[in-house]
C-alpha cells in the first residue's frame, strides 16, 4: 500500500529531538517494516506558538494543499495519514487531499477541548475538529484523550493505540547487580516550563529523602541547565549533558530506579525505555504516564507538586527485591503492549478498519 504521511506539528526529520518527533518516526519505521511505501508529502508546518498566526498559517496552507495535490494525481497514494493533529496544529492538507483523490484519512493523535472553540485558538480548534470529522479512523495515543474526542468524532470511527518505538537495543541489555548507594536516573531536557518543573519537584524529593544513600545521574541539556544544576547535591549527582541515542541502554542498565515525577509528560518514551531496561519507575500521575506506568505494578505514579509522594516511592523502591519484581514486570509490559512490532499489529487493525469505513461510506 501507498501511503501518504503528514505531521502538521513537527515533521519527522525536523533537528530539535522530542517525543514527538519519535513517534513520527517509530510509525514511519513500523509501517516500513510491513511492507508499506510510506512518503512524507509535505513538511508544511501548521504549529504556532500564537493564536494571532493562524490565519496567516491558514492562507499558507491553500497553496501547500493545490502543490501536494498536483504531486499526488499523477500516482496517487492509497491512504493518507495525518499524525498528531490539535487544535495549536490542526491539518489543513489531509482532509481535503483525501476527499478530492477518494482515499482513506486516518488520524493518529488527536485531542480536543470544548473550551477551544471560543478561546483564542477558535480557528485552529474549528480546523481540527472537521479534520477530525471527516477521519475514517481516529487513534488516540492518550487515554485521557478519548473522552474530548468521543464527543466529534463516531465510536465507531475512534479507537485507542498504545505509544511502541524501537526497544531492542534496551530489551537486550542487562543491568548489573550492586552494592551501594542507590543510582537513580532522570532523562529529560532542561528547558522551561514542564520540564523544569519536573526537575525543581525531582530536587524537592530528593532533598526530603534521608532514609538512605543515593546518587543520580541526570541526562539532558537546555538553556534551564544553569539554573536547574544548583538544586541538586554536587557531591551525589552528575550531570551529564545530551548524549547519542545508541549511548542510552548502557546508561539504563546502570541505573536502579528510573524517576521523572512528570508534570504533564505528553508521550514520554524515556519512560518505555526505561520500561525495556527493567527498570521500575517513578513517574508523574498525569499526561500520558499512566498510560505507561501501571500503579504498583511496573512503577509508582506520584502527585509531582508533593515531595512526600516522591519519597514515599523512593523508599519502597530502595528494597531490591521488590525493585526486581516491578522491573521484570515493566521489562513485559514494554515487549507485549510497547515494541515496534506490537506497534505493527496495532497500525495493521487500523488501516483494515479506516479502509472498511471508507468503503461503507463511498
């Protein structure tokens, strides 16, 4: 099958790494690896960060979607696949691309808020939610999410697909028991908001932490690093910077415990990773973590703005027997519900359901 790819809120090969960008391309990888020609369309871009841009957006966009549509007649694709659309990045392109070539439209990630439709994001809100309209299948990636989108878009027309990525490299290697002091790790980028937040609440926990001796090592850079690294004992953490990805299952496997007490952590595939590493996990309840991190059972999921919530998982995880038992379990769930070919099975049911839903619709 051709299939026509379209991230409205960060192409796949833009330069700053995220979660987002991940995702984009762990389902171009899946969609590759069962035998799909997948050709990202147009890298027109339709994110902002203010709500005043989006008219201009919207003009611009006219002339994206006559070019991409010329591209397209000639061979035309047999699906057309929009990744991540809301109402800050609503999908200009898709719906109209897909009705004039008479394709399958399928979103994967999406949300939606009443409250949009008359806030200052009323336009970009309007153009989602028809997009969304017109999808023959809309995949959730958060669970949080279905509620929002049950209300536009057809139960039968809507489903849920858990996040997967590439987890080999972490699945294979294995950590290394040890005495001592309890190594805790944190992955994330040092910028403002809910990144820096996570760190300042991380720094709060730990300082409150006196029942036993731990180090952590915290990856990632931004432009917060200077004035994140002072919260946190020079004598017990090291800061290390960015590192290449092919660098991070070692790091894993050093680790005991995995702690991001995340405020609003979207995706977070630190967290999968740390998953397939057999790490437990210390995650914040809220975003899409707990979607990841099952409550006792592959992790704890803590209120961030609470020390004591942070501490009081610290201090169960500092038993290694239990440690043992929760990151075996996470180490499971990575492999069965997470990995690239779980994610395969997953893109599979819902490109047979949107092309049933277009044919019961033509």
């Amino acid at each position: 099958m051709k299939i026509a790819f379209y991230a409205p809120m960060k192409p796949p090969d833009h330069p700053v790494a995220s979660g987002d960008r991940t995702f984009a391309r762990a389902i171009l990888a899946a969609l590759k690896a069962l035998g799909h020609e997948v050709e990202v369309v147009s890298r027109f871009r339709s994110w902002c960060r203010n709500p005043e841009e989006q008219t201009a957006l919207a003009h611009a966009a006219e002339a994206e979607r006559a070019a991409v549509r010329g591209q397209l007649e000639t061979a035309p694709p047999d699906l057309w696949l929009t990744y991540h659309l809301y109402h800050k990045a609503p999908d200009w392109l898709g719906p109209e691309i897909s009705a004039g070539l008479r394709i399958p439209y399928v979103v994967i990630e999406a949300s939606f808020a009443d409250k949009q439709r008359s806030g200052p994001w009323r336009e970009g809100a309007a153009a989602a939610e028809a997009a969304l309209a017109k999808a023959d299948m809309v995949a959730a990636i958060q669970s949080e999410d279905l509620a929002g989108l049950r209300k536009i878009v057809p139960p039968a027309r809507l489903t849920h697909l858990a996040p997967f990525m590439e987890l080999s490299p972490f699945l294979r290697v294995e950590s290394k028991p040890h005495s001592g002091s309890l190594r805790l790790l944190a992955v994330g980028m040092m910028r403002e908001g809910s990144k820096a937040s996570t760190y300042q609440a991380l720094a709060k926990a730990l300082a409150a932490w006196e029942e036993a001796e731990w180090t952590l090592t915290a990856v990632g850079d931004g432009p917060e690093r200077s004035t994140l690294e002072p919260l946190f004992p020079k004598a017990s953490t090291r800061f290390i910077g960015a590192i290449a990805p092919d660098a991070m299952p070692a790091l894993y496997a050093a680790a005991d415990v995995f702690v991001w007490p995340a405020h609003k952590e979207p995706l977070g595939f630190v967290f999968l990773e740390a998953m397939a590493s057999g790490l437990p996990i210390i995650g914040g309840r809220g975003g899409g973590v707990p979607d990841l991190v099952q409550d006792g059972v592959n992790g704890f999921l803590v209120e961030p703005q609470e020390p004591q919530n942070v501490v009081a998982a610290l201090s169960r995880l500092a038993d290694p027997g239990l440690r043992a038992r929760v990151g075996a379990k996470g180490r499971l769930i990575a492999a069965e519900k997470h990995s690239l070919e779980a994610g395969m099975a997953g893109l599979s049911s819902l490109i047979a359901r949107a092309g049933a839903t277009a044919r019961e619709t033509a």
